[in-house]
C-alpha cells in the first residue's frame, strides 16, 4: 500500500492565537490523491510521516480518523504506533456505518524533525471460530472525513531560510493558497522564456505533490503586491502570502534591479538562492546563471524533483540523479528489482509502477505473466492468498501453498492486459495469510526473492486520425521520449491560454511523474515535431512538406487503417477496460461542443490536438473524468519496419479464428509435402 504523506497542509482552516497558531487539516489534501485508504488482510498498516521545519516547535497533535470496520465474528483493533512503540490501541466495532476514531499525540513524539507514525489494523478470530479466508477482511478509513489538528508553541507559522526548508514547505502544502508569480527577467516575450516557466511550473507540481491553483506569468506583481497590502485587513496572512520565482541571467537581474551586487556575488554557475520575506510571509526564488546555458541548467535541476534542493540559502553545484524509468517494452522479462527495491511482504503490500505509453491498443484477452518466488511460513492448503491489483482494482489471485522440499513457493499469475491503460499504472501485490486467533500482532511475514519478474503482453501503437474523441489518455503523448516528440504552440501574450498551458503540464506532471524536459514550445504555427498541441485554435496547422521518398504510400494508409478497425472493434466488443473502448455516435467527434480536436498530416504519421475551449472548470472535470471512447486511427508505420510478424498479430487479434485456419492450411502443407516425398522414394 502507498504510504500516505500525511503532510502540514494548511488548507482548511488556519485559526491564529495570541500565543499560538493551529490549522485544521482533512487527510484526502494530505494524501494528495486518494480520497479513502483500504487496510486488507489480517494485519496491515500505513505509515504517516510528518515533516517539520527545524525551528518548528510542536505543542499537540490531535488526530481523528473516520473508519469502517463491518467484518462479522471479529475482533479488530486500530493500533497507533511511534518507532515501534505504541501509542494507543482502539477497539473497533462491526457495524455498517463510520467509527470516528479521537487521538490525541504526546508532544515527545516531535522531538525528531521526520516523525513517523503508523496506523495498524489488527483483527482476531475468537476462540472456537470457523476458518476465515483472510483476504476478505477489509478496514477504509476515509480521508475526506479524517484530519488532524496540529497546534505550535510559536505566535506565527514559521518561515524557513534554507531550499532544503522550502522544498519542505513546498511539499507540505504551505504554499498552496499562495499566489506563486513566474517573473521572467530579461526577454519576456521569447519563446525560451515561456518553455523555461513551463519547467517551472512542472517542478513546483512534481516538488508539491499537487497543482498549484494561482499561477501568474510575467503579471504586474508590483501592483499586485501594494493591492493586497491595502486590503489586508479583510484578507488572512495565508492569502496575502505570495512566492515569486524570478528567472534571468545575472546580467539582467543586476540590470532590472532585482538583486543585489552582493547577492549576485554569489551566482558563479548555474544557481537557485532564496530569499524570504517575513513581513507577509512570502518568498522569493531566484533561478539564474552567468549565460542562458546556466540558466537553463538551474532550470532543469529544479524541475526534476528526484534532485533534492540542499540545506542551505543558495546553491550552485546541482550533481542532477539518474531517474528511475518506469518505461517497459512487451514481451521482454523485467526483474521485479527494476520496479521497486522492496522485498519485504510482512504486514505491508508491494506497490510498483509500469508506464504503457499513449496510443498504444492491445488484445483484451492477451495475458502479462508474473512470475513471484515468495518465502514464507508453511499453510494448510487454502489457508492463505496473494491478490494483484491493477489501478486499486482486483485483476489475479492464488491461494498460498507449502512444500516439504522447498523453501521458497513459486507462484505464476495471469494478468488480463486489460487491465492496463496508458499513463502510470499502479500494481500492487497482497499476500494473506491465515487468519489468528491470538492477541499477537505478529504479521504474516513474506520475503521475495530477486528472480521474481514480470512479462507484459504485446501491443500495437497507433496514430489518431481526424474524427477521433479526444480524451486525457491523449495527452500522455507529450510525455513520450520526456517531450522529445512533442510541440506545444501557444501565444505567450494570451492569459487564457497561458492558465491553459500550466493546467495542462500540471496535469500531464502528475499523470506520469516526471518533467518533460525536452518539449517545444513555440508561439508561431510551424509544426517540427511528430505531436502537437495548438492553444491557439488555429484552423489550419502548418505542416512540414516532405519528400516523395518519406510519403506514406496511399495504400499502406488504407491497410493500417483496415488493420486498426479491425483491433479496435473486435477489443471494443469483448471487454469495457479503460484500452477496450465503447461505441460512439460518429456525429459526437465532430460535436461543437468538443474540448479539442485532432487534426493530421496525411503524408506521414504526424498529428496533433487542437483545443476549442479555454473553460479550466471544464478542462479539470476533463481530465478527472475516466471516459472511454472508441478510437479513430491507424497502426503506425513501425508494424511494417518490424516485419510481417506485427501485421499477422493484428490479424489474429481481430480474427481469432484465422490462427486456427492458418494451422490447418500448414498441417495440410507439410502432410502433402511429406506425401509426396513418400511417393517419390517409392
């Protein structure tokens, strides 16, 4: 189970005492994405880490979880523990309605800056009971209706003086309410100044957790900021905090006033430095560099929030981590090691992630294979199970069993592809043993070895072609290859279309947890790369003109289309997964009231979305929105470089029956052959 980063959110409620201040937090902004956590199993937990600011002294802690606990002939109680030492123990009762759970956590718990708390279910089968299978148990507590009330001994919310403290902040949700103004010193109307905002804004999601909902690029701050100071008295310090990133190279931040000689002093190479101000509790981030090439490389540090910011006011070595790939191709065998360094099943689910890349359409009865080599206690057959879920949703299981000649189980499980989609897909691996019926709190315990591994069934790529309903899965394109193969056109002095711009790579940020780093954005309507995305609703998208040589043949477009119907329909009928897609009425792709359109290059494989709306509201229900449709498209033109291996799948995908009419066409060959061969020796 992902552990829940129950972090200081102040969203809720911010109530400011004389001698101290507290804030009221509901755990699902904590959390961040999940709006209920599912405790499944015997035993399990989750941990809740808190991170303080060094000079943040704690008074109290009141925590109130909201639970649903309705297993019948149990016994279950909530355990609340601090570096394996508990706190409290709660009894909990079987009934079919929310238990709110009130505890209140002793000061000496804050004594460490990074203080862990753990949350463990506990259920017991009272003497004499009948077996129960283990993995039927289930407690949810509901991060809606869950929060915590923190209390500090200081008169004011802290303010931090180092990255390493705003980077803190950041992912704390301190500057959630803040409005965050992006200040490009310099050339603010070239497009380099628009694409460095753009990695901006996706290292303040990526380094947060969460969109920030108040993004201004190249505003009027300085009226901005005498505003609010004038109606200060009718606003809370929380929404008169602002942060201002400011970028420039150090020529045009001495030239424009915006720092000092002896803070420029400082910027040698490629540099961040931060500078509070205590008086509204805002922040200034300064991103710079000597040239553009520093700056663009202090730029790319920040985005990338693998790369923690250092415990100091500023900074100019930025050694940048290798980030971990989730990216996999079909048919190749991946050590479960690529995924996770968690081996350990004890009590605590395995969580890892796959990436399936856009446009990507598969066979709804194809199987992924994984194959796990588990240690763990001896069972009575039956007596335990191992669930993978897919997405939060049930997608295998196994019962557990033992041997007399082995130590280690293997256990091979079928998984639907499905169940996959394109975007990050969050597996997770539960083992259950058999239920106790002691007070122990001793959990099942589970070891994996280093052979385990996963094989994913193979997939087609596809081009969406004009007439397709364009959903959030579509957007996932601009992540391929890190943006490598993608544009973005935009008129960086249109405001819509900026809140549009931000809105969209926030998105695509979380969507898939890393920056692209290597994507165009432009401001004219040339197209130079594969994909692309036009805010400006042009009509007519202006394609580069190929030679003859690199033209798609007209009738290798119709196969592939041909091909792609076939896939499409035939996986559309069989199954409702998010890559299986319902029907739509043709008039509903050409409908005026369509977020966006695609539009295509017929002499290639390029195409792009244009956009018909800049309604954020309705922008936002868009990509939270699970919809599925059924695609308009062709098979790439990579099926034919590959060979006829890939032309043949897509055949047998949408006729199942021609496997067995090829089987029997080469059964009747090779017996003729062999016929004939006979009657030649005769």
């Amino acid at each position: 189970m992902r552990l829940l980063q129950l972090i200081l959110l102040p969203i809720a409620m911010l109530i400011w005492h004389s001698s101290a201040w507290a804030l009221t937090v509901p755990l699902n902004f904590a959390s961040g994405i999940d709006a209920q956590t599912v405790l499944r199993g015997e035993s399990q937990s989750v941990d809740i880490p808190f991170e303080l600011l060094k000079n943040e002294a704690i008074e109290n802690l009141e925590l109130t979880l909201a639970v649903y606990n309705n297993n019948p002939i149990l016994s279950s109680q909530l355990w609340l523990f601090q570096a394996g030492l508990p706190l409290a123990q709660v009894e909990l009762e079987q009934v079919d309605r929310y238990q709110y759970i009130n505890m209140v956590v002793p000061k000496s718990v804050f004594s460490e800056p990074n203080a862990v708390l753990t949350v463990q279910i506990k259920h017991t089968v009272p003497s004499g009971a009948e077996w129960l299978d283990s993995s039927q148990l289930v407690t949810t507590i509901s991060n809606t209706d869950s929060f915590y009330r923190l209390t500090s001994e200081q008169s004011t919310m802290p303010l931090g003086n180092t990255l390493a403290n705003f980077e803190k902040m950041l992912r704390n949700g301190y500057f959630h309410r803040h409005t965050v103004h992006l200040q490009s010193v310099g050339d603010n109307t070239a497009p380099t100044s628009l694409s460095h905002a753009a990695m901006l804004v996706q290292g303040l999601t990526l380094r947060a957790g969460f969109e920030l909902s108040s993004l201004h690029y190249n505003s009027a701050l300085t009226e901005h900021v005498a505003s609010m100071k004038q109606n200060d008295e009718n606003k809370t310090k929380a929404q008169l905090s602002t942060l201002t990133l400011w970028f420039g190279t150090k020529a045009a931040l001495i030239e424009n006033n915006r720092l000092s000689q002896a803070a420029a002093a400082a910027i040698t190479g490629p540099y961040i430095g931060l500078h509070p101000d205590s008086e509204f509790e805002s922040y200034q981030l300064v991103i710079s560099g000597n040239n553009e090439t520093q700056l663009a490389q202090a730029i790319h540090f920040f985005s990338s929030h693998h790369s923690s910011l250092p415990n100091q006011t500023y900074t100019t070595s930025m050694p940048m981590k290798t980030i971990a790939t989730r990216y996999v191709e079909p048919t190749i065998s991946y050590p479960m090691a690529y995924f996770t360094s968690q081996q350990n099943l004890t009590g605590v689910p395995l969580n890892f992630q796959v990436h399936i890349p856009a446009n990507t359409v598969m066979d709804s009865s194809a199987i992924a294979k994984m194959n796990l080599l588990l240690t763990h206690p001896k069972v009575q057959p039956g007596d335990g199970n191992l669930v993978i879920r897919v997405g939060g949703e049930y997608a295998s299981s196994v019962r557990l069993r033992s041997s007399i000649w082995r130590e280690q189980q293997h256990y091979r499980l079928n998984i639907s592809m499905a169940h996959f989609r394109p975007g990050l897909n969050d597996i997770t691996i539960e083992v259950f043993g058999p239920a106790q019926n002691d007070e122990s709190l001793n959990a099942f315990p589970v070891l994996m070895a280093e052979q385990s591994n996963l094989v994913l069934a193979p997939w087609l790529n596809y081009v969406p072609t004009e007439g397709h309903n364009v959903t959030a899965h579509d957007f996932l394109a601009l992540s391929d290859q890190f943006g490598a193969n993608a544009q973005i056109i935009v008129d960086s002095s249109a405001a819509d279309q900026q809140q549009l711009l931000w809105h969209i790579l926030a998105n695509v940020a979380l969507q898939t947890e890393q920056p692209l780093t290597q994507l165009l954005i432009s401001d004219n309507r040339q197209i130079e790369r594969p994909f692309s995305l036009d805010l400006t609703a042009h009509k007519t998208p202006l394609f580069p003109t190929h030679d003859e040589s690199v033209k798609s043949q007209t009738h290798l477009i119709a196969i592939r289309q041909a091909l792609f119907d076939i896939i499409s329909t035939t996986n559309g009928a069989q199954s409702s997964s998010p890559l299986s897609y319902s029907s739509h009425s043709p008039l509903e792709h050409h409908s005026r009231d369509a977020i966006a359109s695609v539009y295509q290059d017929n002499d290639n494989d390029w195409y792009g979305i244009r956009v018909q709306s800049y309604d954020l509201q309705r922008w936002q229900h868009f990509f939270n929105a699970a919809e599925k449709n059924t695609p308009n498209g062709m098979l790439t033109e990579d099926i034919f470089a590959a060979g006829f291996d890939q032309i043949f799948t897509a055949l047998f995908w949408g006729y199942p029956a021609l496997l067995t009419v090829m089987v029997c066409l080469i059964a009747w060959l090779l017996s003729w052959i062999i016929a004939r061969a006979v009657e030649n020796k005769r």
